[in-house]
C-alpha cells in the first residue's frame, strides 16, 4: 500500500536537483540530495567546500538590511565573488522589487560580468525573475546568453505562474526556482524546473527539524554518492 500511495503522489512529476543554502547546517540525512551549495558574494571568501556553487548576487540581502546597493557595487561585488568560487550558476544583478528595472539591470551587467570573467568560467548566467517584471523578456535575455531563470519573488502562486509562464515560452531554458519547500509546491514544480533551493531543511529550529524534508527529496531528488567523511 506505501509503495502505491509513493507511485500515486508522485504521479505526473519529474526530478529536480536541491541546492542548499551554504551558510546553514547540513543534517547528514539530506546531504546524499544537496547537488551544490547557493553562496552570495559576503560569503565568497569563507567557503572552503568542494560542492559545486550557485552564486547568488546578494540583492535579496541588501534589500532585507535596507542597504543601497549601486549597479557598479553589485557588478563589482559578483565578480569578485565569482573570480573566488568559479561557480556553475552566477545569478545576474537584480533589484528586489524593482519590475521593469530590475530586468534593466540583469540585461546591463551580463556584458560586463562577462567581460571580466573572460574564459575563467564557464557559469550560466541565470535572470532573476519576481512580480511586476515582463517574464518573457527576461526568457529571451536568458535565451540570449545561453543561460536560464531564477524564479525569485514572495508568493508561491506567483513562483508557479512564472514557471508555467517561463515554460510556455520555452521547454529547454534551464529553470531554477528560489525558496519553496512544502512538499505539494516541489511537486508542483518538478514537472517543470530544473532545480529548487531553500535552507528550510537545514535550519536547527524545531519547526525546521520537524518537517518530514528526507521524504520530500527522496521523491523528486536524486541522490549523489558521498565519500566517507565528507
């Protein structure tokens, strides 16, 4: 009967990979389905890890400490993060809550990131989406680098329509959703991302260490072979 309710609810659903937030502990349950680790800029230099990274820009935590964050800074500031890591992902400068401009900003820093990483990396540039931005602009600024989205935003109904959106536009663009954790919204996206983050399931608070996360990524995550010790 287990094995049959496992096949029924994940009927209609694919596999996505999980990467966690760096910063936070790793219980040794999850880390068999941890694909890589999402590190921001302030973080660059401390990381000593050998998973593979998604840099994040930073905009979510400048936005959340009130810090203005100049478009030269930002650029500045992810490069120099990226030179340190030599990330699979590099999200693109964004600005949390800035629609049309944010978008702007994604599109004017791609040339020079690109520039001054020259062929020291060879990340995927990834555009960060959120509420009041035109997604299938920034599904054609994605197709146009060869790179992918980052569904970023508050709402889950609205991580769901950017990624129906995204999809309708293109089937093979790499999609990473940030942020969701609930069992019915990984399910939901694994019939149409790439991969998902949070750091709910590594957080040490009771509500975090309750939360049944093993048989959510069991579901939609394949495991990875991790060495003894590591």
């Amino acid at each position: 009967m287990q094995l049959v309710m496992e096949e029924l609810v994940r009927q209609g659903n694919g596999e996505m990979e999980f990467w966690a937030g760096w910063q936070w502990s790793h219980p040794p349950e999850i880390r068999p389905y941890i694909a890589g680790q999402v590190i921001t800029p302030k973080w660059a230099g401390e990381y000593r890890g050998t998973d593979p990274v998604m840099l994040d820009n930073g905009a979510f935590a400048a936005w959340r400490d009130k810090a203005d964050l100049r478009e030269s800074d930002h650029v500045e500031a992810v490069v120099s993060a990226a030179r340190k890591l030599v990330p699979r992902f590099i999200v693109l400068p964004d600005i949390v809550g800035g629609g049309d401009e944010s978008l702007a900003r994604s599109r004017r820093s791609a040339a020079p990131i690109l520039r001054e990483l020259g062929n020291q990396s060879g990340a995927r540039l990834l555009v960060a989406v959120q509420e009041g931005m035109r997604i299938w602009e920034a599904v054609e600024l994605a197709e146009m680098l060869e790179g992918g989205i980052f569904v970023g935003g508050a709402g889950m109904e609205w991580k769901r329509y950017a990624a129906q959106t995204v999809r309708a536009k293109s089937r093979g663009t790499y999609l990473h959703v940030g942020r969701i954790w609930k069992d019915g919204d990984v399910s939901y996206h694994s019939a149409l991302a790439d991969s998902f983050d949070n750091t709910t399931y590594a957080r040490g608070q009771r509500f975090n260490r309750g939360i049944d996360k093993v048989s959510t990524l069991s579901r939609y995550c394949g495991r990875r072979h991790i060495p003894p010790g590591k």
